[in-house]
C-alpha cells in the first residue's frame, strides 16, 4: 500500500470527493427536520429525520416510499444495526451533476411529508 495515496486528492477541499460530500451535507442539512454530523473523511453522510415534523413511520418506510415514489435508494440506519429507526445513509460518491437529481428528489420527498 505504499506509494502515491490519490484518496488524499479527492478529499482535500478542492478535490472531487470533498465537494461531492460537502454538496451532499448542505443540501440534506438546509431540510427543516434533517440533521447531520459534517463529514470528516467519510465518502457517506449518515442524516438524522426528525419523525415528528414528517408523517414517516420510521427510516424503513422512508426508504421504501422514497424509492417508489422518486426512484432514490438510499439505506435505512437500520440496515447498519443502529439502533434509532430516524436515521439513513446516502453515498456521495456520484459526480457533483448526478447527486443533485436525488438530492432534489429526497428533498421534494420530504416537503410532500411535512
């Protein structure tokens, strides 16, 4: 594993991966009722749903009617053994032109379940 770390390109603050990330991070956090820890290093943002500001049940049923109703997959924390059900997972590993189309559709989403 030794030589040149191209990784340390992508997440530096002008690098592809930092940008996807950082896009992915404002936009879910400009949601009233979203919440995220800023990501550090990781390629994922891991968004907290306030329950009680939408009419979802839990994180499952978020995924489930998210997909059928916008076509957007994303992972309900769940899946990852978290203990709250108000939690999901979004990859930021698309270009900066893909994530916005999800981002817009997981926005529409929620404002259709305030």
């Amino acid at each position: 594993l030794g030589g040149y770390q191209s990784i340390n390109d992508l997440v530096m603050p002008t690098g592809r991966l930092h940008k996807q990330i950082m896009l992915a991070y404002e936009r879910i956090t400009a949601i009233p009722g979203v919440t995220c820890v800023k990501p550090k290093g990781a390629l994922y943002i891991f968004p907290k749903i306030d329950l009680t500001q939408f009419t979802i049940a839990d994180d499952n049923a978020f995924v489930y009617d998210l997909l059928a109703e916008q076509k957007v997959l994303v992972v309900a924390g769940q899946g990852f053994n978290y203990v709250y059900d108000d939690h999901f997972r979004i990859v930021c590993l698309p270009s900066v032109d893909e994530l916005t189309i999800p981002l817009d559709r997981i926005e529409t989403f929620l404002e259709s379940r305030r």
